[in-house]
C-alpha cells in the first residue's frame, strides 16, 4: 500500500461507531446518538436520541 495514500482519510462518528450509514455512538447499533462529541458531526441528532433507523437489508426486503 501506497505510504502517502494511508491515513490519507479521516472520518468521524458521534462517537467512535458508525452503523447504517448514520452516526451512531459506541455500543450501539440501528439508532441515532443520544451524545454527539466528535467535531464536524450535526448535534441535532441527539434530538432524536435512541431513534431506530433502516438497515440496508431492511431497504432490500422492501423491493
């Protein structure tokens, strides 16, 4: 691997856990945060915290 290239990303979660595509916090998995602490993520998604989001299998299954 490309020496220059690693490392070359970062990304961020509410906290340290990414699940379905939305930020999510560590140890949790289908839901929204309930505490947003890493920079450049919209704190508004702690107003809805614990709110179960879709899978992508769950999008599948509706074809």
């Amino acid at each position: 691997m490309d020496e220059i290239l690693t490392g070359g990303v970062r990304t961020y979660s509410a906290e340290s856990a990414l699940a379905t595509g939305n930020k999510s916090n560590d140890k949790f998995v289908v839901v929204l945060p309930a505490e947003v602490t890493s920079p450049g993520v919209d704190q508004s998604l702690a107003d809805r915290a614990y709110k179960p989001v879709a899978t992508q299998l769950d999008k599948s299954k509706s074809f």
